[in-house]
C-alpha cells in the first residue's frame, strides 16, 4: 500500500501511457446477438472449455 496517492493518479499513469476507455455503444445489428453467442461458443471451443461434436451441439469438458 502506498501513502499519499490521489484517485487521479493511475488514471494519469494510464492516460499517458495512450490508455483509454470508452462506453460501448450498442450494436444496431439485428443478428448481433447470434453473431456473439457463436463468436463465444468458438472462443470456448479454442480455449477447450468445450468439446464439438457434430457440429451441432458441444458438451461441456
């Protein structure tokens, strides 16, 4: 722990160092919904937290 350090200052830190943050905005896609749950399922594939069968359906490892 560190004495004497604003609120401010990791902020500064991370602003200098070219960080931001910005509010998503949501998607005006009527499929984004499917679009993220498949994005999601394929990240879980490859991070093999699921195991695909057919194609179809994956069972949780």
């Amino acid at each position: 722990m560190v004495d004497g350090t604003s609120r401010e200052g990791p902020w500064g830190l991370l602003r200098d160092a070219g960080v931001s943050f910005h509010r998503r905005k949501a998607s005006r896609d009527p499929d984004y919904a499917a679009k993220k749950a498949r994005v999601e399922h394929l990240s879980a594939i490859a991070g093999g937290e699921v195991i695909p069968d057919d194609g179809r359906f994956c069972s949780v490892r």
